[in-house]
C-alpha cells in the first residue's frame, strides 16, 4: 500500500514521512500529492499570522485545546524562520505546543520557510493537503511574522487572524503594511498592557474608513490575553462568525477559486524556473551568464528574455 493510500486511512507515519519527502523536494512525492488531492477540501483551515512575540504560538495552543474538547482532530503547521546552520526550521512554536504532544488527534509540524517570502514555506499548501486528506477537521497554519508578506497567508486560509499588542507601531504602519486587506479577525493579545483599549479603538476606526457592501465581510476585532485563556471563547465565536459569512452565496466558491489560482500559479512559476535552471545548470551556460552579467557584458533583463523564447521553441 503506497504513501497516499496509507494518508487516506489516517496513518500518521506516512503522513509524517510524504511531509519530510516534500519539504526535502523528493520528486516521487508529487506522485502522491496528485493522488490524494482529489480527496482535499473537507478541513477547515486556519491562519494566524502577527509580528515575532505577540504570542501568536500561545494563541494557537488554546485554539487547539478548544477544538480538541469540541472532538475535532486539529492539524498545525509552525511556519518558523531558517537556522543559518542546518536551514531547517528552529522549532520554537513546536517547544511551546508541547501539551499536545501526546494526544493523538493533533499532528504538529514545524516548517522552515528557507527564505520563501510571505511568511510561508513553499511546502505550506502542500503539508495543508496533507492534513487534510488524513481526516483533520481544522488545518491551523501559524505563519512567521514579515510584515508586509504576510499576506500569503489569506491566499491558503478560509480565516485568517492577525494578532497583534499594545504598543506595537501606530495605524499608519498597520496599514503600509497590508494587514487590514488580509485580516478576518483581528486579535489585541496581551490586553492587560496599558493601551489595549486604545489599541482596539484605532483598529475600529480605521475599519470604519472602510467601504463594505452587503456581501463583504467587516473584519472583527477581539481582545484577548491568551496565557491566561481569556478571550478565546469570543475568538471562537468569531471565527465560527466568518464561517457562517463564507456559507453565504458564492463568497466561499470565490475564495476557493482565488486559493486554487494562487496554488496553481506558484507550481506553474516553481515548476517552469526548475526546468529552466536545470537545463542551464546542464549545458554550463548558467556560469557564463553569470560571468557575462558580473562583467557587464549584457543584462538580466534580455538574457531572461532570450532564455524564455528558447524554451517556447522548445
């Protein structure tokens, strides 16, 4: 019985070892993926993303304890940043959900983004097949803080939360750098800090400056002080809120459609550039345009140009 048959039963172990071949870019893998993504879609997944120490990990340590006593089997990805030594992931989100280790109906998995921008590994929708093709019931993709790219996180998510503190920048930054496109549901974490309430009050009013139709959704603003677990039954609602939202006519149809664009676009893109670098690296043009660049014989610009027409002859 092969990697994917042994997913659709459930099985951990195989789930664990297409992940690993995955994120190491084992060509075989992709066999596996075809097979099991007909059987995708039935997860609900989740994102949180923020900037580093809003307490993004201990945020998503609660949503799992809270989906795990409603009987939901709950998978997580820890997108955290690169170690400059071994290019794996540091595993610092993983340190902190240590109280789900143990319970066989959450599968945590860390996630090195190897310098992919938008706060994502480039595994990300991948390992969110995964998840879902082995009977998870929520997909919780916890992202990296990078600022302005962690939109990447709305294309893979049906909510995204953004989690942010008193005291962590003023509006005109919030907004330079996207967050009110991206979020569904805003998170003031650490609400016992002075400024909370101001904090919240900003958020308000920028989104009142906002123009949404009957169909758009107004994102929601939650207070919350994760540690202590105080406001994650009102983050819940919220978020049961925004799912009820994309119910509604074909708001959830376009977000998918949107996801699978977004998914299909970034294969096509990865999948193109390894061919094309593949075959430069083989016939040793690749050194002599690099040469041909530091020296600047010719440009970037026109050797893509002509290395793209070859291809299209091809």
């Amino acid at each position: 019985m092969g990697l994917a048959e042994r997913i659709l039963q459930g099985d951990v172990r195989a789930a664990a070892r297409l992940m690993k071949e995955v994120d190491d870019q084992v060509p075989s893998a992709v066999q596996e993926l075809k097979k099991i993504y007909p059987h995708t879609g039935r997860a609900y997944v989740l994102g949180i993303t923020g900037s580093p120490g809003v307490g993004k990990s201990t945020l998503a340590d609660k949503l799992i304890a809270a989906f795990r006593a409603e009987g939901k089997k709950v998978g997580v990805l820890a997108i955290d940043p690169t170690s400059p030594f071994t290019g794996g992931a540091i595993l610092g989100d993983r340190i902190r959900m240590q109280t789900h280790a143990t319970d066989p109906g959450v599968f945590i998995r860390s996630l090195a983004t190897r310098g992919a921008m938008g706060g994502l590994s480039k595994s990300t929708n991948a390992m969110v097949h995964i998840l879902d093709a082995m009977g998870m019931d929520i997909v919780l993709v916890e992202t990296v803080g990078v600022g302005q790219d962690e939109v990447d996180v709305f294309k893979t998510a049906h909510t995204a939360v953004v989690v942010t503190v008193p005291g962590m920048g003023d509006d005109v930054q919030a907004i330079k750098a996207g967050i009110l496109e991206i979020a569904h549901i805003f998170v003031i974490n650490k609400a016992d800090r002075e400024g909370a309430d101001r904090t919240a009050a900003d958020l308000t009013m920028m989104l009142d400056l906002g123009h949404y139709g009957e169909r758009d959704w107004r994102p929601l603003v939650v207070k919350a002080e994760a540690i202590r677990g105080v406001g994650i039954e009102e983050l819940l609602e919220a978020i049961a809120r925004h799912r009820t939202h994309l119910d509604r006519g074909e708001v959830l149809a376009t977000h998918l459609r949107e996801r699978a664009r977004a998914e299909f676009l970034e294969i096509l893109k990865d999948s193109l550039a390894g061919r094309v670098l593949e075959g430069l690296e083989a016939s040793g043009r690749l050194e002599q345009i690099i040469a041909q660049l530091a020296a600047k014989e010719t440009d970037p610009y026109s050797v893509v140009e002509g290395v793209l027409k070859e291809r299209l002859r091809d």
